[in-house]
C-alpha cells in the first residue's frame, strides 16, 4: 500500500525523491564530519599495547638513542621509579637519594626529548629540575625525615 504522500508525488513503493536522497546524503555528511570532529577532539588514550602516543613513538624508533632491549627495560621501570622516589620523599625515606634519583630521572627524560625536539616538553622538565635541584639544596633542614642521613 503506498501512502497518501508518495501517491501524491508520484512514487511508488521503494521509490525515493530526488529531495529525500539530498537530504539523506547531507545527513551523512554531516554524521561523518561530526564523528571525525569528535574523534580529532578527544584525547589520546593509551592502549593496552603501548603507553606512548603514536607520533612520539614513530620518532623513537626512527632515531634511536639505547638498543631495544635497554629501551624497553628504560619503559617498563620510569613508571615504578617515579612512583617509589615520589613515596620515598614524601615519606621522608631517603630524601637526598630519592632527590638525586628523581632528578637523574628527570635529565634522561629531558635529554630524550631534546632528541625528538619536543621544546613544551623540555621547559616543563627543565621547571621539574630546577625544583628538584631547589629541594635538594634545601634537604639538610627537612625536620621531618625519618632518614636524616640519606
């Protein structure tokens, strides 16, 4: 049974109109546009195979600075040793050492971002640095190490 409308314009069953196909195609194009606008305005994710982003990760394995091994061990220990040096100061064990050590951390990543010129990288590193080199300078007087002699 065709309906009142279709009757009316002349089309029968599985006929479209030239006007309902523009507006279809519009629709369309315009789903596209907002689907590739949304997917350009989301952050990016790590996925279960990576944690770097792609563009940084392209770069690194163009111009590479350790062997693939000592770059995969360098990966998978920056997360722990941030998190254990971070803990160790703010529990006061070992400041000057987990100093020291947050501050060698902070040098590879910046010297590894100089590599890949990544200069907002770098002036953020650089700040890190500078507040570590400050609190380490300034360790002598924390009163509230559990460790004062390291």
């Amino acid at each position: 049974m065709i309906s009142a409308s279709r009757a009316a314009c002349g089309l029968g069953r599985g006929e479209v109109s030239t006007t309902t196909a523009d507006n279809l195609a519009a629709r369309n194009r315009v789903a596209a546009a907002s689907a590739s606008a949304s997917a350009a305005a989301r952050p990016w994710r790590p996925s279960s195979a990576t944690l770097a982003p792609p563009s940084l990760r392209n770069k690194f394995a163009n111009e590479p600075l350790l062997p693939h091994p000592l770059f995969t061990a360098f990966d998978h220990l920056l997360g722990p040793a941030l998190i254990i040096t971070g803990l160790m100061l703010l529990l006061g064990l070992g400041t000057r050492l987990s100093l020291f050590a947050q501050g060698l951390i902070y040098t590879t990543l910046t010297v590894g971002l100089i590599l890949i010129r990544q200069d907002d990288g770098i002036s953020w590193l650089g700040i890190h640095i500078a507040l570590v080199a400050f609190a380490l300078a300034l360790a002598k007087h924390n009163k509230f190490a559990l460790l004062k002699k390291w």
